[in-house]
C-alpha cells in the first residue's frame, strides 16, 4: 500500500491544487484575525455561526475535500493511467484505500489547521472570553478538529467514489453540498441524520456541548453523528472498491 | 491458433490465451461481435484498421474491460476479477500518458513494487537495460521523448518478467532503429517460450514481428493463421492504379493487350484507371509499353493500397 500511497500523495500535491486549498484554507484564519483586531469583539455565536459553520464546514471543508477527493481516481480516468494500477496483483481494496488516504492526509492536515487556528483566534476575541481562553479553547479546538477529521473522512469517501463513477464528479459533489446540505437540510429536520454537515456539527457539539451550545437546536444526536459518518464512509469506501471491481478500465 | 515458425513440439502446446466466442457492446454499438480464438507461445500479430475492435478485444483479454457475452481465460485461468493472475501478464496500452512527475527508473521500481518483487534494484536495471535507456532512467518522464516514453513504458510492462505480454500498439512514436531493436527484443522474448499478442493496424509493422495473425474488421475475426499464407490472398486481390499518360488513348490500347490488366476505364480528368490482379507485372509492363509507343507517363498511383481496403476485400472473400 505504501507505493501507492505516495504516488497518490504526490498526484495530489500539484502546486495550483496545493495553492487553491491552502488559500481556501487561510480564509477563516484571515477572517477570525480580521473581526477580532478591526470590530474587538464578537460573541460565542457568531463565531460558531458565521466562521466555523457557515464558512468552514457548509463550504470549505465540502469543497477542499471535493477538490482532493474527485481528483483521486478522476485525474487517472481521465488521463488513462488507471490502467497502470489495476493490471498489477494488487487487490482494489488497496488500490482505494492509499487513494482515500492521501486526500484525507491533504485535506485533514490544511482544514484541521485551518479550524484549530481559527478557534484559537476567535476564542480569544469572544466576549467575556477569560473563561474560554483559559479552561475552554484547548477543548474547543480539539472538538473542531475531531469534527473536522470525521468531515473530511466522510466527504472524501463520497467524492472518491464520485470521482472514479462520473466525469462530472464535481458537479455531483455542488449538488450534494449546496442543494442537499446546504437547502433541502434548512428544511427538513431529518435530512442531518444524512448530512456530513449535520455529523461535523453534531460532532463538535458533542465534544464540547458547552463552547458550542449555540448548535444545541440543529444538531442530531452525538452517537448518532458517529455511527453516521462511520456507515457512509464505510458504504462508499465499498461502493468504490465494488465499481472498480466492476468497471471497464479506460 | 499458433504462430508460424515454432516447432511442432511447441505447436502442440496448450493455448495461452483462449477467447470463447466474446462479444463487446456499448449500448447499440457491437465493438466486438462473436470472437473465438487461441494463442499459443511466440509472436501473434493482432491486425486491423482503426475502429475494427483491437483495442477492445485486448483490453477484455487482459481483463480491463468485462465481456459482454463470452469467456477470456489466459493461462487456464479467467482473467477478469483475478488480480493474482498479473504476475504472469504484462500488458502495455495505446494510451501513452505516464506518470510525468517520475522519472523513469521511479516508473519502472513503482510497477515493480507494485507486481511484489524483491529485491528491486536487479529486475529494475534489467528492464531498463532491455530497453536501452539507462542513461536516462533517473529524467522525469514528462522530459522523455514519445518513443522513450514507449519504451519505459515497456519495461514497467516486463519488469516482472511475464509469461504473457500484451501490447497495443507498441511501436508508436518509434522511429526505424529503435522499431528494430522493439523487433529483436521481442523475438529473443518469443524465444524464451512467452506469449506476445501485439496490436497494430499497420501491416508492415506486423510482418515484420509476427508469423501468425488475427485479422479483426469491423468487431469480427476475420481471418486467422499463418502472415504469408494470408498476405498470399492480399497479393491475389485486384488492385485499382492510375496512370496518367499524355496519349490516354493509345496508352489505353497498349494496355488492353497485357494479361495483367482485367479492365480499363477513363477518370474525369482523362487519367486511366486498372484494375489488375497481378500489380507487380503491370508496373514493370507499364514504363515499357509507353516507352514502345513514344508516350510520356506521367503519373501511376495505386488507388486502393489502404489497409482498411486490403481488410475489406479479405473479409468479402
């Protein structure tokens, strides 16, 4: 597994995708460090709201790892080098794993930073923050990156299967994320018990129900969360493996 | 089927390769229509025009594409959904990207890895060395040229040393000396008692490699056997030329007298078009007939020398 792991991690480090994700990456950190020094303020919620939920997880985390995971198996679709890796004595189970590994090491590293830094950053300019910054923030951070892990783990399950069933992978990845995450979830309650969205916040707020008790009202239940990241990534790493089985190699 | 020129012990041998009436279609469109046949240890020219499903027919032996009706067994074993199976198998496809951000010898350890070998180094070296470019082998291979890229692509192919070899298309992009090194690198591995099915829709290409041939047109098998007992039907086929003379009409009476000639007829530009069923008397006739009856030749041209119509006339018969 580990040729083929770095050939993965290597695919995936080309210069402008590295660029893109980390400048998609640097935006909650540039926008924390923005609101705290030019506003000084801004409370528990808006932070949770606008930085960690509606900027990182309902829109970067979904689209770094679309960017990461499509690309796993659709860059070898598309320029027929598939072939290279199927016609070897190698079950596909280890063709896809190092493939979902390398994005989730990627996208993981770069948005885990991004939320751990940016927590970090907002708790310390929250207001009435003495508490959070000195009992709370370590706490919260590792909630953001436990929650930001288990995202990116189920997203790129779904976007590597994508990416080796349709060359418009990425439009189904647009679709899924802001029709079905990003609309259809707003409303209909039951839809979260589907959403990777609906898993990472629940995730969080798991973790730490306290600093993120402004998810309370819209998050599924904790155990729930996990068992439902666990089934999708489970299902699609299958998925995955059964279609490459299955399918005719470009 | 088993290719010309081996010995009877190893015409006897079993079949390496055996396809059982295989059919490919993409929705309407039958790519492969009912194939059977068997190859045997040494050199198979698999020959057809573009389109007449050798691509297809090859991907399905080696077990990248699923038949659609039919069985592909290589070495006694079904070759679809047995990855253990390419251990035995090299297989080198038309499509000539490559991974760029490697360099060659990196392309060649990668595959090696990839078939199980250890140690590396040796079969890696000698590999590369087969196809002549150790002095290159630690250059990305986004810097190679076509032909170099062809053959390291060949070397991740033989790395494992298989006992079967699939190439499509293998000489693209090659030019004359290294087309004869291709040629003498795979008899020396035909020699060692392997199996090299290779694709081409160039006849020359394959004359030179193969004594036996599948002939594929237009999804089907069209003939299959011996290279010169086929090419011997190609010779018997007639043939269209055009001559251009600047008396038409006399050059016209003089050929109508040559046995080689079956018929006449006059294009719209005044150009005379033969059809011939021994072209190589009719070309040494031509220049003398109009010398005799003080006329200028000044064109002759085959008009039907494309394969597709050497296939097609194959497949009326």
């Amino acid at each position: 597994m580990e040729p083929l792991l770095r050939l993965s991690l290597r695919q995936l480090a080309s210069r402008s995708r590295l660029l893109l994700i980390l400048l998609l990456a640097a935006l909650p950190v540039a926008l924390t460090a923005l609101i705290s020094n030019v506003e000084g303020k801004f409370s528990n919620s808006e932070f949770i709201n606008h930085i960690l939920d509606g900027l990182l997880i309902a829109g970067i985390l979904p689209i770094v790892t679309m960017v990461l995971a499509t690309s796993a198996f659709g860059n070898e679709m598309e320029d027929r080098t598939l072939s290279y890796l199927v016609l070897k004595p190698v079950r596909r189970w280890l063709i896809v794993l190092p493939k979902l590994l390398a994005s989730i090491i990627v996208g993981g590293l770069v948005l885990i930073a991004s939320g751990v830094i940016a927590t970090r950053l907002g708790a310390s300019s929250i207001v009435g923050a003495t508490v959070l910054v000195l009992d709370g923030s370590l706490q919260a951070a590792l909630a953001v990156g436990v929650a930001l892990f288990a995202g990116v783990v189920t997203y790129t399950a779904i976007f590597t299967w994508a990416g080796l069933v349709s060359t418009r992978a990425i439009a189904f990845a647009l679709i899924y994320v802001f029709l079905w995450e990003g609309l259809i979830s707003t409303f209909f309650g039951g839809v979260r018990y589907l959403s990777v969205r609906g898993y990472t916040l629940a995730i969080l707020h798991g973790m730490d129900d306290e600093t993120f008790a402004p998810l309370k009202d819209r998050v599924i239940e904790f155990p729930a969360a996990l068992v439902g990241a666990a089934v999708i990534t489970t299902v699609f790493f299958w998925l995955t493996v059964r279609h490459l089985r299955r399918m005719d190699v470009p | 089927m088993t290719p010309a020129g081996l010995d009877s012990e190893i015409t006897a041998m079993e079949p390496t390769i055996d396809v059982r009436s295989v059919s490919k279609w993409f929705g309407n469109v039958v790519a492969v229509n009912d194939v059977s046949l068997q190859v045997c240890p040494g050199i198979t020219g698999l020959l057809g025009p573009n389109g007449a499903g050798k691509t297809t027919l090859l991907h399905m032996i080696a077990g990248l594409a699923k038949t659609s009706d039919g069985e592909v067994r290589v070495l006694d074993e079904p070759v679809r959904d047995n990855p253990k199976l390419y251990r035995r198998i090299g297989f080198m496809s038309e499509h000539e990207s490559v991974y760029g951000f490697l360099s060659g010898r990196e392309f060649v350890e990668l595959s090696a890895r990839l078939y199980g070998l250890t140690p590396l180094s040796l079969p890696v070296e000698r590999a590369i060395g087969l196809v002549g470019l150790t002095d290159v082998q630690e250059r990305p291979l986004a810097t190679y040229s076509r032909g170099m890229r062809q053959r390291m692509r060949l070397a991740a192919a033989l790395v494992h040393d298989p006992e079967v070899l699939l190439l499509d298309e293998p000489l693209n992009g090659t030019d004359p000396r290294q087309r004869i090194e291709f040629q003498d690198l795979m008899r020396r591995l035909a020699g060692e008692g392997r199996t090299i099915l290779i694709s081409s829709h160039i006849l020359e290409e394959v004359e030179a490699l193969a004594g036996s041939i599948l002939l594929m047109v237009s999804g089907k098998l069209a003939a299959s056997g011996d290279f010169h007992a086929i090419r011997a039907k190609l010779d018997e086929r007639p043939y269209k030329v055009r001559i251009v003379a600047s008396d038409p009409r006399s050059m016209a009476a003089a050929l109508v007298r040559l046995d080689a000639v079956d018929s006449i007829s006059v294009d719209t530009d005044g150009a005379l078009v033969v059809i011939s069923s021994n072209v190589y008397a009719l070309q040494r006739s031509v220049p003398r007939l109009a010398q005799e009856q003080h006329i200028r030749l000044l064109g002759m041209e085959p008009l039907d020398e494309s394969l597709e119509s050497v296939f097609s006339y194959l497949v009326e018969r």
